[in-house]
C-alpha cells in the first residue's frame, strides 16, 4: 500500500477555504493593521481585546496563513500580512458603500431613474418635469432618453430604462400605465389655406388633406393615419414625411401639404414661421393619451405614481385635459 499523502500548506489552505471569512474578522484584522496595537485597534472598532484577537486568530484559520507576528513588545505584519491587508481594507470600503447605497435606495426619491421619452413629447413635456424634479426632488438623479416607442419599450423591458413617458395605450403585458392626461389634436396648414384659422373643422376634412407626416416608427404618425382611416379615408395620405416635429410644420409653411400636431406643440413650434395657420376640430375632437409607464410590480411603484400625481398638478397650465 502507498504511503497517506501528507497535508501541505495549499493542502490545508483548500481545506480551510470551505469556511468564508466574516466581516466582523475582517474588520478586526484590518484594525490591528491599521495601528499595529491590540489594545489601540480594539479601541477603535469598539470591541473587546480577546474578541478582537480571537477573531484575526479564526481569519488566519479560515485564509491558512498567518497574517501577524505577535511579539511581547509589538504586532508586526507577516509577508501574507501585508497583502492581504489592502484586500481586507477593499472589502470592508465594497460593503460600507453597499449598505450606503442601500440606504439610499431605501429613502424615496433618491438614487437615479432613467426616463424614457418620445421625441413628441420631450421638447414639449420636458421642461415642465425637470422643473417639478429639481424642485420637489433634489436628490433624485433623473436621467432622460429620447427614442421611439418600440425602442422605448423593450428598454423597459430588459431594464435598461426604469419609467417612460409616451402616448398609450401601450397595451404589452407587464407594463402598468399612468394616464396624465389627455390632448387635441390641432390642424396646421399653410397660409392660406381654406381651411385655416377655424375652429370646428370636422374629422371628415382629412379624407382630402395632402399630409406631411412623421416618419415610419413614430407614434404620431400611426395615431394620424388611424384619424384618417376614421374619417374614411381607404388610402395612406403621406407624400412627404419628415424626422420631427420641426422639420414637419416647416414642410407645411413651404406650402407642401398640412399636418396634425399635438396641443402641446402648437405653440412652439407654429412660432417658427409666420406662414403657418392653426385650427381645432370640432368636438369630438381627436386626442391622444400621455401617460407613464413602468414595469408591473416595480419595486419604486409607489414612487412612481406619486410623481404622476405631481405631473398632473404642474400641467394643469398647458392645453391638456388632466386624468384626474
């Protein structure tokens, strides 16, 4: 028969590694390396002496290396010692700023959230939230992205975004919605134009309207075309398409066909050019729904829903219909 194997140090190393260092271990040898004293280091982490010692003595167990030199006179830090001390010291720093952090995750409104918002509500909506943020919530770090719905939602999704800020109904299983509020639809045309400056033109006029729409992909432009499916119109109006909001009543006041904005973006963008003419619809009017969207179940629901509850009141100023 051969000979049992003798335990070496990497041996016992192994073994002892089936146990974890505790942080109370770590904590007590960092401070006896810190002041090279029992007595001193017990002191500052406010434990006892022989606690303090047993409790590096059971570290050098667990590690299987001995991490002091311990004469009568003074504590010395072995070649291990030393090493291991830096990494003890990382640790300790990793875990007091988890706790920090967890702290703040803890306190509402603090910590950071990643909005996402659609182009046609951004530059429209934006200022008004910002405002209410920085006023209300100070220490919220709110980071803000502009993209379209698809895109929007499936970073709600995989959490690359935490709440959303679009036209709804969504209708994607998982998400919760919002509703601030409700918008007209407002008529833009050129200079001109037979039908600018009124105040009830019906639904029915859009089944002969030349319009200048968004491009594939917007939102807007899906919810425009399904006003004029509604109206009757069988064809898909659009000659032109632009990228935004700006470029699109540009088109317009160039006298290439009209488009529909929403309320919110009347007064901004119409500014831009003389030779463009607005009109309402008549009552019905076509609107859209702004609201939030968030993952169902969101761990900060509930933080969420009060900041749409703060949404509501601020944008009580703009042309919109608040959800009460």
């Amino acid at each position: 028969m051969g000979k049992t194997p003798r335990k070496g140090p990497r041996t016992a190393a192994a073994a002892g590694r089936t146990r974890q260092p505790t942080l109370a271990q770590l904590r007590a040898f960092a401070a006896v390396a810190d002041h090279l004293h029992f007595r001193d280091a017990a002191t500052a982490i406010g434990m006892s002496q022989p606690a303090l010692s047993g409790a590096v003595s059971a570290l050098e167990e667990v590690l299987g290396v001995q991490l002091l030199e311990r004469t009568t006179r003074k504590v010395l830090l072995s070649p291990a010692g030393e090493r291991l001390a830096v990494r003890a010291k990382t640790v300790l720093i990793e875990v007091a700023a988890l706790l920090q952090e967890a702290d703040a995750v803890r306190a509402p409104f603090t910590g950071s959230v990643r909005l996402g918002v659609i182009p046609t509500v951004a530059p429209y909506l934006l200022p008004t939230v910002l405002r209410l943020a920085g006023e209300r919530y100070p220490d919220l770090d709110l980071r803000v992205f502009e993209e379209q719905t698809s895109s929007l939602v499936d970073g709600l999704h995989t959490g690359r975004l935490d709440l959303l800020l679009l036209a709804v109904p969504l209708a994607v299983p998982g998400i919760t919605e919002l509703p601030l509020f409700d918008e007209d639809f407002v008529l833009v045309t050129p200079a001109g134009h037979e039908l600018g400056e009124r105040a009830a033109v019906p639904r029915s006029a859009l089944r002969e309207l030349d319009l200048i729409l968004l491009g594939e992909g917007h939102c807007l432009r899906d919810q425009a075309l399904d006003l004029c499916h509604e109206a009757g119109r069988a064809d898909t109006p659009v000659t032109t398409a632009a990228a935004g909001l700006s470029t699109l009543v540009q088109l317009v006041a160039g006298g290439l066909g009209s488009t529909l904005l929403p309320h919110t973006a009347v007064e901004v963008e119409t500014a831009r050019s003389d030779r463009l003419r607005t009109s309402r619809f008549a009552d019905p009017a076509p609107t859209r729904r702004i609201a939030f969207a968030m993952r169902t179940g969101a761990a900060r629901g509930a933080e969420y829903a009060e900041l749409a509850a703060e949404v509501r009141e601020a944008v009580r100023e703009l042309p919109v219909r608040v959800l009460d």
